[in-house]
C-alpha cells in the first residue's frame, strides 16, 4: 500500500489515503479482515467527499467483462470496468446502457453505489433499476450474491449505498437495444423557468430530456433554459468513436471562472441555441459532451468546487424553483453550467436520490460564502420537502441528511445486519452521521 | 488478422495489450501462471472483440515445458506473427542480496526463462522469415544501481541477447523488439509511492503495441527514459559508486 491524497472530482475536500489495490477476491477478503474501516473507489467521479476515506480500495484492477449475451444484451462486468469501456464493447453490437449519467468515465460500482440517472430518468429510473444482480464482500468478508430476490435488503441498500455496505466485485445489466448510434435530438428555447417546467411536462413521452439552465438571468428571465430532447436515432448507422480527450492538464487562475465570463458563458450559450432546432449528434456527443473536455474540473482551480444538485417534489415545484433560483442569482455565485430536469417516480433504494419533481444541479467555486449558500439552500430543500445529491454533496449537515433521507435508520439497520457498521465508512459518512 | 502469442499474459502491461489487439479483432494465445487469472483475462479479451483466444497455464520457469508449449500455440493459431513476452517478478532486493537462492531466482525467471523463449519462437520464425518478437526489458538494465541491480543484471541480459538476436534475425525478416519502461503503476510495483515519474499500463501498452506495428528496435517508455539513462550511464565510475540510486 502507498499513500495519495485523494478527492472527489470537485478537488474539495482533500484527504490523504492509503491505496490499496487487491488483485484477486481471497486478497480482497484478507483486506477486510486486515483493516478497521475501508471503502471501495472507483475513478473518483463523485464530486465531494463520497470516496474519501483513510484506506481506499482502488477497483481498477478489477475491470474485465465475464460475460456478453448478444442475443439478449445481458452483460455481467467487474464493478472496476468504466462506463465508457462498457460501450465501446457494446455500441457497435447494437446495444446501449439504460441509464447514464453524463459522464462516461465512472465505473460499473460507482454507478450502482451512486444509483445514477440520466436524460430518460422519467421513464428508465435509476442505473440500479436495470441491475439484475451483484456480487459484493461485506464486512465479514464473506461474498453474497444479491439481486431483488435474493438478500434483497442489501440489494437495496447497495444501490445508491454510497459504497457504505461493501464492496461490490461485480454487477449484472440488462443494456438496451440501438438501431444506430446516433441521436435525433430537438432543442427548444424556453425563456423563463414557468415555460421550462411546461416544456418538460409537455414533453414527458420524449425518451431524453435535460435543460441547460442559466443561473445568472434575473427578473423576467429568471430560469431562461435551453431543453434539449432526445431519440434513438433509426438510421444512421452503428459507427461508434468516442475520442480521447482533449485535457487541461494545469488548474487554471481561479480569477478566470469569474461573474463576467460566467455572464459572456451563458449569454452566448442561450443566443447560440435556436429554438426548434433538429440535429442528430453522436451518442458521444449527446450523452458525454463535457468528456470531450478531460479535466474540465481543473478549470475551478486549485480551491475546487461544489457541485450541488437538488430535487423538489413536483407539487408547488415551479413556484418553488423560482424561489430557489432567485436565491442562487442573487448570489451571484451561479456556475456556467446548471442543469434542470424533471425526474419520474422514485424506487425502492434506501438512499437513492430522485423522486418525481424538479431537479437543478449546478457548481459553486469553493468559497467561505458559497458553503454558506449551500447550507442556506439546503434548509430551504428540506422545508420544500426536498433533498440533495449524495454523490455530489461536501458539505451537508448531519441534520440536513437526516431530514432529507428518512430511510437512513433502515440504511443503518441493514448495515448493521450485514456487519458493514464502521467497516466501510467514508469522510461523507462520518459527517452525515452514519455508524 | 495477427496471430499473437502473449507470455505473461496476466501482467498489466501485456493485459493492456492483449485489449488493444482485441479492440482491433487479432487472435491471442495467452500464457500464464495463475490459472483463475488467466481465465478471467481470457473471456474479457474475447468479449473486447479478439477473433479467438486460447489460453494455456505454465509456469515459465518449467523451462522443459517450452518447446511443447510453443509448438502447441503455432498449431492452434495456424502460425505466429507477434510474440510479446512480458512475464517477470520484481523480488526484493536487500532479501536477495543475503540469498543465493533467492538472486539465482530472479535471474531465472526474468532472464533464463526469457532467453529460453526467445530463442525457441526466433528460431521458429526464423524458418518462416516472418514476424516479431517483442520483450519487456527494463531501464533498470542499462546500469547496475545499489538500490536495484539484482533485476538490473536479469534485465540487461535480456537486453544485450536480444541487441545480438535482433542482428541475427535481421536477414530473415523477423523484427526484435526491446522495450524499456521506466516505472510503471502496476501490481508489480505496489507498495512504492507513485509520483510524476510514473504512468499507466495502458499508456504503457498503446507505446508498445505502437512499437511492434513499426518494428522499432529498441524503445524508451516513456521516451525522456532514454535521456535520463543516458546521464546515468555516463557518469564516471569513480562517481557513479559514491551515488544512491
């Protein structure tokens, strides 16, 4: 084992690790019975602290396909394996991932134990939804397999656990079929936050939907979004390049994601977009367009920054963005890049995010007063009967989580029965107040 | 279609390779000892796209077992176009240095076994004057260093033999290829504290795969290896042995 400091992609909070790398399940198991707490990490891709913690077991070894049904698009991986690996594999074999969050470089563990959404999340659900089961070491070092109907509660607790119930070895999907791997995208200019929560109810049989957002606009622009609606294209073809990155290889002056470029940002981001407007960009494009940029994160500089993404049930839920968006302009603290999207029905998940309403995520450069804005906005949420992100949260209260997550106790009791209680624990645990 | 025979095959580096030969649909006879891993390896390499894969356990160091081993992967494959071998153990050194026994194995296994498996495939290929053999050598065998030189004197061997093979088998077609990482963050090297020095397999592997394509000679990855070995080597004795390298 060697020492790192590691942090999550917002580069805030930093913490020094020990890295281990098991390269086998019988090393894996002496790990656990080795150490008093751990957590598995996969790339990093949470945004705060949720794979923080002083021994981490780094999955990256262990990333290979088992097994690839063409027939039935049924695909059994290592939980080290990255989303992008999944699809350069599958894509040209005409099938696609069920959900996606909007980077391709998180790993097969890393989407389960965030239970990530994606553009279709109205109509898919989560990534955990089309788990059919895992392999996972728990805290005696055993190995279980679960699925819905074997061990159960593990399974629920597991997807979107935060890694906090063990360590997944591997994990079977069920993909979905393409015909090509284009998408037939239709983009519509909505010019208040009323018209873009019309917009998506309007367009709630559209398979994808998302909405860049401008958190900047005031008054009668307040909430001005762009939506972006989205098909399988049926022509087109199956060629399939993901390019490699172009990277930004040094944190650049803090100073130079200030309010006015933000301003000039999104000023010309909404005059670029032209309201019905057809195209068919690439999968890559469509679902991964910040991976084109590789360390996009480092643009923040070397203070970091919050991500922090919320969802507000949809009942009053208009009102209530406006609410919330008045807040985050008047900040003035707004990123260049904020996110709205209407989510659909929650699941069985203890700790799992989304639930049928509004969601807006945008970042905030690490500052004294931008965590002050966030532990203000997250009292609003909690009254609004709303909650935030654990796979982008750094700096909740263990107040706040509680509130927002009812089902923590059941969380905690599952953890309890499979002897994950300070087994597996991470710098985010501990804050929230989980054992 | 290249018929690739990989010895080592559940090393990181030749791992990688082994994915980007798949990606791009070549046939892989793979050779190992940790038989789940190679296992495990083998179904993923087919998955990722490779047009066939076999696999075979052998511990390289049952030196008796490689004229048999080798025919077998010609007849399956239908022939030979690539071998890259990769396998090699990195022991301690201050342990070794107290045991005979222990040198003796590492130089057994990082070298005897290599140059016993150089020399059944170049003769191989040399009767079809076609191919390449490709081996992870390493900087450490450009010169000897306190901190290291057990490894060092294995990988130099593999250097110097295949510096002459390479000359040999010039007249028949058949390319040699020395390949000399720096450090590299792998299995191998756990437990060392990682720095900017160091870089992936993968980016390990695409430079060697680069390196068989273009039938280089001998290659520096990454290449600023090739000016810092150059310092090293040059450095009078009188000064080199007073240095903590």
């Amino acid at each position: 084992m060697f020492t790192r400091v590691v942090s999550g992609w917002g580069n805030y909070p930093k913490q020094e690790a020990r890295i281990a790398s098991p390269s086998s399940c019988s090393a894996l198991q002496d790990l656990i019975a080795q150490e008093e707490s751990l957590l598995a990490r996969g790339m990093g891709r949470s945004y705060g602290d949720s794979a923080n913690a002083s021994v981490v077991v780094e999955t990256s070894c262990n990333d290979h396909f088992l097994r690839f049904d063409e027939m039935s698009g049924r695909l059994t991986a290592e939980s080290g394996i990255t989303l992008r690996e999944i699809l350069k594999v599958v894509v040209p074999k005409g099938w696609f991932l069920p959900v996606t969050p909007g980077t391709s470089y998180v790993t097969l563990g890393g989407a389960i134990a965030g239970d990530v959404h994606g553009k279709n999340h109205h109509i898919s659900g989560t990534f955990g939804e089309h788990v059919k089961s895992m392999t996972i070491a728990i805290g005696t070092g055993d190995i279980l397999t679960v699925s819905p109907s074997e061990n159960g509660d593990l399974f629920y607790s597991t997807c979107g656990g935060m890694g906090l119930t063990g360590i997944i070895i591997d994990a079977t999907i069920q993909l979905i079929p393409i015909q090509t791997a284009l998408i037939d995208q239709r983009t519509l200019k909505l010019d208040c936050i009323e018209a873009a929560c019309e917009a998506f109810q309007e367009n709630s049989n559209a398979t994808y939907s998302v909405a860049w957002i401008d958190c900047l606009a005031r008054g009668k622009h307040l909430g001005r979004s762009v939506l972006m609606l989205g098909e399988h294209s049926r022509s087109g073809g199956m060629y399939f390049d993901l390019k490699e990155p172009k990277t930004i290889p040094f944190n650049t002056p803090p100073s130079l994601l200030n309010k006015p470029a933000i301003k000039c940002f999104n000023h010309a981001y909404w005059h670029k977009a032209v309201h019905n407007q057809l195209q068919t960009p690439s999968l890559g494009a469509f679902f991964y367009p910040l991976d084109a940029v590789g360390s996009w994160n480092k643009l923040y500089g070397k203070p970091g920054f919050l991500q922090y993404q919320f969802v507000i049930p949809k009942e009053g839920g208009v009102a209530n963005m406006r609410t919330l968006l008045t807040l985050i302009a008047e900040s003035g603290q707004g990123s260049f890049l904020a996110v709205l999207k209407q989510f659909g029905q929650a699941n069985a998940n203890l700790l799992s995010f989304p639930f049928e309403g509004y969601t807006l995520a945008l970042d905030f450069k690490v500052t004294e007063s931008a965590i002050k804005t966030l532990h203000r906005l997250d009292e609003i949420v909690v009254r609004m009967g709303g909650r935030v992100y654990l796979s982008k949260d750094a700096v909740m209260r263990e107040s706040t989580f509680k509130s927002m997550y009812p089902e923590w106790e059941a969380f905690e009791a599952v953890r309890e029965k499979y002897r994950a209680i300070g087994k597996f624990s991470s710098a985010q645990s501990s804050r929230l107040g989980l054992a | 279609m290249k018929k690739i025979l990989i010895f080592g095959a559940t090393s990181a580096i030749a791992e990688q390779c082994a994915r980007i030969w798949a990606a791009r649909g070549e046939s892989l006879y793979l050779v190992a000892r940790n038989d789940d891993r190679l296992k495990t390896i083998a179904s993923d390499i087919e998955i990722r796209g490779a047009s066939r894969v076999l696999s075979c356990r052998m511990d390289v160091n049952d030196m008796d077992q490689h004229a048999k081993l080798i025919d077998e992967a010609v007849a399956a494959l239908g022939g030979i176009d690539v071998v890259l071998i990769a396998h090699g153990t990195l022991a301690d050194q201050n342990s070794c240095e107290r045991s005979v026994e222990e040198t003796m194995m590492e130089i057994q296994t990082n070298a005897l076994s290599s140059i016993s498996l150089l020399t059944l495939t170049a003769n191989h290929l040399e009767t079809k004057r076609q191919g390449t053999i490709a081996i992870i050598s390493s900087v450490a065998g450009d010169r000897g260093r306190a901190s290291n030189y057990i490894y060092g004197a294995a990988k130099a061997m593999v250097t110097a033999f295949t510096s002459g093979l390479r000359q040999r088998l010039y007249k028949s077609d058949v390319a040699v290829v020395t390949i000399k990482p720096g450090f590299v963050d792998t299995p191998m090297t756990t437990g060392f504290q990682k720095g900017l020095m160091w870089v992936k397999p993968e980016t390990v592997a695409s430079k060697i795969v680069t390196a068989i394509d273009k039938r280089k000679a001998e290659v520096y990855i990454p290449k600023f290896w090739w000016v810092i070995m150059l310092v090293i080597k040059i450095i009078p004795n009188t000064i080199f042995q007073r240095l903590k390298l």
